[in-house]
C-alpha cells in the first residue's frame, strides 16, 4: 500500500504542527493588536477628559468636596494619563511583531493610566488588559481555564 503524502512529511521545528493552530495563533494576536489600539486611544480621551474635568473644577462650577472624585488637582497627572495611552497604542502595534513585550508595555499602561486619570480610564484599561491577555497566550486559553 502506498503513504499518503500526509504520513512521511517531516515537520520542521518553526513550523506548527497544523494549519488551525497557526491561524489561532495569528487570530489571537491580531485581535490582542487590535484590543491595545483601542485601548491606547480610549485612554487618551480619557486622559484629556481629565483635563477638561480639570479646568471644569477650576471654574468652580463642581463643589469641592466632588472635586476629588473626578481628577487629581495637579495638571501634570493628566498629562502624564495621555502618555502612557499613547504607550498603550505603541504596544498594540508593536503586539504583532513582539507580543511579549508588547502584553507588558500593554499593563504598565493600563496600571500608569488608572493612577493618573483615575476612574476616566477604567474602559481603557478592561481593553488593555484583554490585549495583553491575548498577547500572552497566543495558543488559546490555559488547560484549567474550564471555558
């Protein structure tokens, strides 16, 4: 009887052992990309939010016991909130070629945006941390992950 064609192949180490494993990984890391651009430029609204609720409490419009609740008194935190969003863009797009590194620039983003800016980051910072999560585990959930 004569081999198929599938059974004498000899796999390389670089190449995965099937077609659907390399295109799940490719999908997770596309849609990890994908989560830390959004996530980079929802936080730079966010963080320019901050200045606007900034000036706001300026005016005197909000009383100032509610000033507390809404950005920290010193404009430099909001400043500081829409670098590290434009770090979290940085890290989505870099997330294809080095997702790694990418997942980690994608953290320290989301952790250095929430302590700028804040509850106005919180949506930023649920796509940040998904985009690093999909960065990370690019061969799909872990095996004691019951979903």
């Amino acid at each position: 009887m004569p081999r198929k064609a599938e059974e004498t192949r000899v796999y390389h180490p670089e190449e995965p052992k099937s077609a659907s494993t390399g295109v799940r990984r490719e999908r997770r890391s596309v849609a990890g990309s994908i989560l830390g651009i959004l996530g980079g430029l929802m936080g730079i609204v966010a963080a320019l939010g901050g200045f606007v609720t900034y000036m706001v409490g300026e005016t005197g419009a909000i009383p100032e016991k509610y000033m507390g609740l809404l950005v920290p008194k010193h404009i430099a935190f909001p400043a500081v909130g829409v670098l590290f969003a434009l770090l979290g863009v940085v890290a989505g797009a870099a997330s294809l070629d080095n997702p790694k590194t990418a997942a980690k620039l994608m953290i320290v983003s989301a952790v250095g945006g929430v302590a700028t800016s804040l509850i106005l980051y919180a949506p930023a910072t649920i796509l940040l941390i998904c985009g690093a999560y999909f960065c990370l585990t690019p061969e799909g959930p872990p095996r004691w992950l019951p979903i």
